[in-house]
C-alpha cells in the first residue's frame, strides 16, 4: 500500500521455475517492502544490494556465520565493488576482481568464501527482478589446496593420553581422541546426555566462540549438520574416566556453593561454566610439549581417531556414522589419502585369504 496515495503498490519481483522459488522470492520482497526498503533496480549498487541481502539472512544462518560475511563484506567486497551498480556488473569485470584478490596473496578459501556471498546475493538480485542473470556464475576461481589431517601414530596417541591423564581437561581429551568427537560437541555434552547402562552419550548441543562477544564460549543447541546430532558408544576407559571425573565434579561443586553454575556441562571451568576454546588450546599444547609428541591442532585428536580407526579395518560406514558426517562420501574424501597408505594392508589381507582358505568350488557363474 503506497502511505501517499493510499492505493494497493504492485511490484513485479520476477519469473520463477517453480512455485517454491516464486514463494520465497515474494516473502523476501514483502519483507524489505514492509521495512521501506524495496531495492530501486536502476539505482541498486553493490552495497545496497549486500545490505538488504545479508538483513534477510538475519535467522537463517547462525549469528557466527553471520558475523564472517559481515567482515568479508566489510573488508574487502564493499572496497572493490560496493559502489559499481549491479546492472553494470558484468562476469569480466568480477572475474578481473577475483584475479585481482588472487594477485595480492589472497587464499583461494577466502576468495571462495567471498565469492558464495556475492554468488548468493545476485541470486537474490535475479529473483527481484533487479538483474535478468547473476554474473557471478561460472567466474573462475583459484583451486583451493586441500589440507590433509595430520594424525598420530598409535604409540603416539597413547604417550600423549599417558601424560595427559592428570590434566583437568582429560576427559575432553578422551572425548576427541578416543570417540572422535568435534570439539564444539565435547565441550558441549551434558551428564544428561549420558547412558552408563549403554555405554553411549548423546550429541545434541555444541560450545562455540562467540565473535559477538570477542571470543567467550558460547552454547549452541543443535549439532553441525542432522548427521551430527547422535548416539556416541563410548569405548570403556573413556566411560571409566567420565565415572571419577563425574565424582570430582560432584567435589568441586560442593565447594564452591552458589557460585556454581548448573548448566549439566560434563567438560567445565571451576564453576560450571562452559570452557572458553581459547583455554583449551593453551593447555593442549602445554600436553603436547610434556608427552613429546608431533605438534597436531586440537581438532586433529579427531583424525587421529579416524586414521586409526580405518587401520584397525573398522568398516567406513561404521566411521562415518560415529564422526557424525552427514554421508559416507565426506569420509572418504577427507581420509583418502590415509587408505592409499594401505595398499600392503590390503595386499597381505588378500594374501592371507587366498593361503588359509581352499580353493572356492567353481558354481558356473
């Protein structure tokens, strides 16, 4: 309704292939509508265009998310490109960008990362009706360099447990090398989340750093993907560390009165609070140093226990499922290069099957 005249405004958002497309597109449009801010096409710039865009993603994404394509925006779209109006973007001038971001040391990831926002908002653009088509499609980016885990040996894994069996954190320790947990989710888990009787806990809510609040440890209720959201079977000594580390708690809680936190965290400060990852990273390479051990990052504890898991001829599938990885396909991709190390494990497994068996009878098929 135009506040002048008083009489209903038609805005043509644009064609769409399928009513589902065309839904969104008019919810989005409505939204900005109703906030006064329905995008002029002839006027739009880049900046305007990635304001309005990134007001609609507030909710869809988390506030982490969120708070990275403002930066990426911030630092290095909005000097570029923020003041070029969209209709005269064109897929040469972006592509000489992009060309550009690579020249001056750039990463290809960050450039990827850049490039999903601006992709993402001239789609948005296209579906109102501001550009007939996103440029962004089809521009060439630098190949992104896959970096492959670095893991430990088992004799490493266990000289590093060793030492780190007196340390405060050791449970989280056990969580990430023994069951393969994200660190978000060891930090996470709560008393209530496990079953003694099972031998299993239950992934359900992660700690993260929040980058609203410079860093402090912040819980998310709900796992990386569905995938991740499971029931872990615990091995017996990491059930056996969680049982004493259970009744210390109990002793410290005790001690501290109402200082004390109940927020059910199993991995905790002194007063219950959730732990602040930067913490933990000082402490672990603290570990590092008294067990003489590879340096390795602290999300590394999990491919450890994967890359050992795979040598012990522990099922893919299995794996994938107690990772939490949204398919099978995602393991094999980040622990190829561990399975190509095999080639003798499996050619001594097929020689043992051909020597200790008797020739299969031939069936005719």
């Amino acid at each position: 309704m135009n506040a002048v005249t008083n009489k209903r405004q038609n805005v043509t958002v644009g064609t769409y292939r399928t009513k589902r497309e065309a839904e969104r597109a008019e919810r989005e449009a409505m939204l900005l509508l109703e906030r006064g801010t329905l995008l002029d096409p002839a006027k739009i710039t880049v900046a305007a265009l990635l304001e309005q865009w990134l007001d609609t993603k507030r909710g869809e994404i988390s506030d982490n998310v969120l708070t990275d394509y403002h930066i990426a925006v911030r630092r290095h779209i909005l000097p570029a490109l923020g003041s070029v109006h969209v209709q005269r973007l064109t897929a040469s001038s972006l592509q000489g960008q992009v060309n550009a971001w690579r020249d001056s040391g750039m990463s290809a990831a960050y450039i990827a990362r850049i490039m999903i926002i601006l992709s993402q908002a001239l789609s948005a653009a296209v579906n109102w009706n501001i550009v007939p088509r996103n440029v962004a499609t089809g521009i060439r980016r630098p190949t992104i360099t896959k970096r492959l885990a670095t893991v430990w040996t088992q004799a490493e894994l266990r000289r590093f447990l060793g030492v780190a069996r007196h340390d405060a954190l050791f449970p989280l320790w056990q969580l990430l090398a023994s069951e393969g947990m994200r660190r978000g989710e060891a930090w996470g888990v709560r008393w209530s989340d496990l079953n003694l009787d099972r031998g299993t806990i239950h992934v359900s809510q992660t700690v993260i750093a929040d980058k609203h609040d410079r860093g402090a440890a912040k819980i998310q209720p709900r796992g990386k993907t569905a995938a991740a959201s499971r029931q872990v079977k615990l091995t017996p000594q990491t059930l056996s560390s969680l049982v004493e580390h259970h009744d210390r708690q109990r002793f410290i809680r005790q001690s501290v009165g109402d200082r004390w936190h109940n927020l059910d965290l199993i991995i905790c400060t002194s007063i219950g609070t959730p732990v602040n990852p930067s913490n933990v990273s000082r402490s672990f390479n603290a570990l590092l140093k008294a067990a003489d051990v590879p340096r390795i990052r602290v999300h590394d504890l999990r491919h450890s226990a994967a890359s050992l898991m795979l040598r012990a001829g522990v099922p893919v599938k299995q794996i994938s499922e107690r990772l939490g990885h949204a398919n099978v396909r995602i393991t094999l991709d980040t622990y190829a290069h561990l399975m190509a190390d095999d080639h003798d494990f499996a050619a001594e497994a097929m020689s043992r099957i051909l020597a200790d068996g008797a020739e299969p009878a031939d069936t005719g098929t």
